[in-house]
C-alpha cells in the first residue's frame, strides 16, 4: 500500500482538527491516521490528494505550512483511520 505523510502547521491544536482529519478520511474511504505532533498535525494515509478533499477547514483553524511525502513503508497495514492520541 502506497501511504503518504503530511505534516501540517498552524494554529491547529484543541480545535477538533484531529476529527475533522478522521472524518474526511472516513467519507473517503481512507486508512491511515491522525495525531498532533508539538508543530501541528501528522497524518499518515493512503491518498497523496488528500489535502484536496479538505476543502473548509475547522473554523478556528489556521494553517501556516504543510508538506506531503511518499513513504516508503513496507508491511504497513492499516484497517480504517485512526486518531492516535496526544502524548503531550
């Protein structure tokens, strides 16, 4: 399976940013997942267009930055798409 990492930046955090991210996947019928990182946001997925069908963000939110890049992961098996919790 193909996967992509995006990093995104800004004002993202405790703003429900992690659930809207979980929800377009879903509807997309996406796998990968979703967790802050101290700089923003890192989402791991399965669609290299993915910032595309993100078209209204949060309200509250307000993206300065982001990058994706191809990952070459083998062996990566991810069933649905999964917020991963804070660990800070």
């Amino acid at each position: 399976m193909l996967l992509y990492h995006i990093n995104i930046s800004g004002k993202i955090h405790g703003i429900g940013f992690r659930a809207y991210v979980q929800k377009i996947a879903i509807e997309h019928k996406l796998v990968g997942t979703v967790r802050n990182i101290p700089e923003g946001v890192e989402i791991i997925v399965n669609d290299k267009d993915f910032m595309k069908k993100m078209e209204r963000f949060p309200m509250l939110s307000r993206i300065t930055s982001h990058n994706i890049e191809e990952m070459n992961i083998v062996g990566a098996k991810y069933k649905g798409f999964n917020i991963i919790e804070s660990e800070y």
